[in-house]
C-alpha cells in the first residue's frame, strides 16, 4: 500500500512540474513575443492587415522556425535560439 501512495506522490509531483516548466516557457515567450513579434503581429497576434503581416495564433515551433528561416522580413529573427522559438510557440498556444 505504501509503495501505490509512493507511485501516485512521484507522479503528481512530476506532473506538477511539468506544469510549471511549461508556464515557465510561456513566461519567456511572452516577454520575447513581445519584444520581437508584436510589433508587427499585433499584441494579441492576431496580425494586423494595414502591414499585411498575419495571424499567428497557436503557431508551433516548427512553423515559426520555418517562417523565420525562409522569410527575409525575418533576418532579425534569425538569431533567435530553438528554445527561444519554442518558448514563443508556448506562449501563442496560449492564446485564445
């Protein structure tokens, strides 16, 4: 019985972590959603139309490491590293 309670404590503490870490990376990504991308994506990151620059709303690395190595209107980007990218990706899934 003890061991079942050890197993069951050790797995909501792992959980419980990885919540944290996650919200942790959304913290970063804001800060650098904000500092990098809002601008011209909007705060909200909806896009702003006036610029012709589009939503990017629940984006995921993968599609942002794509757009910021293809795209020329992102050669500021191109320093950003992948956990920074996937910091920023956390922190569009967040948005509704």
């Amino acid at each position: 019985m003890k061991k079942t309670w050890l197993c069951f404590g050790l797995v909501a503490v792992l959980c419980g972590s990885v919540s944290i870490v996650r919200a942790q990376d959304a913290a970063s990504g804001e800060k650098l959603f904000k500092a990098k991308c809002a601008g011209c994506h909007g705060a909200d990151a909806a896009g702003k139309p006036a610029v012709k620059s589009p939503s990017i709303k629940g984006k995921n690395a993968d599609q942002i490491q794509q757009e910021i190595s293809t795209s020329a209107k992102h050669a500021s980007l191109k320093k950003l590293s992948s956990d920074d990218v996937k910091n920023i990706a956390a922190y569009l899934g967040t948005l509704k």
